[in-house]
C-alpha cells in the first residue's frame, strides 16, 4: 500500500532527524506510485545526501537507487543517466 507508507515515510522524515533514512523508502514509495519525478528527486536526495549512516543504508539502498536513477534519466537526460550508471559500476 504505497500511497499509506508515502504519508507515513514523509512523516517520518519530518520528525526522526535522520535526514538519509527515509529517502529510499519514499523514492520506491513515490515510484511505486507512478511519480517518476518526485521518486527521481527522493533518490537523488538519498545518493546525494553526504551525512547519515551511509555505512548502513548504502548497502541495502544504494545500488537500486543509482540503478533506477539511470533508468528515470535515461529518456530525459541520457548524461545523467550515463553518470548514475557509471556510479553504479564503480561500485564493483
């Protein structure tokens, strides 16, 4: 159920103080939806998101994110796209 974790995952961003928890989960939230921009936007925000736990969320998160991020950009910015995916190698 999406459109309720999507109340529930904003709520949480607002009052957890975790600025990185709650962006992958409200990116697949807003994608399962069918919110290609605002889901582009909420990964960006987890990928470009330099404090947090990174060590913990970047292995769960991380991959999928620049994955789906290449694949939001690839029809509208295919340098972007191109950018994400080469992050994505890189990270083997």
């Amino acid at each position: 159920r999406p459109d309720e974790a999507l109340h529930e995952l904003r709520l949480a961003r607002a009052t957890t103080g975790c600025g990185l928890c709650a962006h992958a989960p409200l990116a697949r939230a807003l994608d399962a939806l069918a919110e290609p921009d605002s889901a582009r936007a909420a990964y960006e925000r987890f990928v470009e998101t330099p404090e947090g736990r990174r060590d913990v969320h970047d292995q769960w998160e991380l991959a999928h994110a620049l994955r789906r991020l290449g694949e939001l950009y690839e029809d509208r910015d295919p340098a972007k796209a191109a950018h994400y995916y080469a992050r994505l190698v890189a990270l083997w």
